[in-house]
C-alpha cells in the first residue's frame, strides 16, 4: 500500500494537523483551532463492493487517504478497512443482508 499513497504519512502538514488536533481535543489554550473538511471527491466502491472485494476496499481507502492529504486543511489521512459490526457475526458464517441505505 505504501506504493499507492500519494503523501508522505508524517509530512509537515499532517504532523501540524495531528499537533492542532492533539491540543483542541486536550482544550488546550491559546492554540488555533483546527479546520476538518471538507475533502476533494475521490472515487469510491459501495460499502457492500468494498466489504465483497477486498481489492475494490483498498482502493477505496487509498483513495480517501489521498484525497484527505490533499485537503489544505487539519483532516489527517486513515484507511478505512470497512470492518463494521456486521463483520463480526459474519466471521461466523451469518449472511449480511444489505439495504439500500447500507448494511442491516
């Protein structure tokens, strides 16, 4: 994956956006407060592809990955791994049953 990003993870951007996250969450006197949002569109599988396709899962967090670096604000990259309640039960054999809006 490494490969796949487009950003270095601990570059000055990201450190500076960690560091005015770290003290607003840590309230944190005197320190600017940080901007989240929003990030560039980037292109994205359904959380049902995405959960069926492991490879259509990991462009999709690499891509939001690189769109949320490209933001000229505090968001700070993360691979989404789409690992959701209904995970659990289906590692135990149960079928997910999707809606339209998402998984049930």
């Amino acid at each position: 994956m490494k490969n796949m990003l487009n950003f270095i993870p601990h570059g000055e951007r990201i450190v500076r956006a960690e560091r005015r996250l770290a003290a607003a969450y840590r309230r944190e006197p005197g320190h600017v407060v940080p901007i989240v949002g929003p990030i560039p569109a980037f292109p994205v599988y359904s959380e049902r592809e995405c959960i069926e396709d492991l490879d259509k899962m990991l462009k999709t967090s690499v891509a939001r990955a690189n769109a949320m670096a490209s933001a000229d604000n505090d968001s700070v990259p993360y691979t989404n791994t789409f690992c959701t309640v209904p995970m659990v039960p289906q590692a135990f054999g149960c079928r997910i049953e999707y809606s339209p809006d998402g998984i049930e």
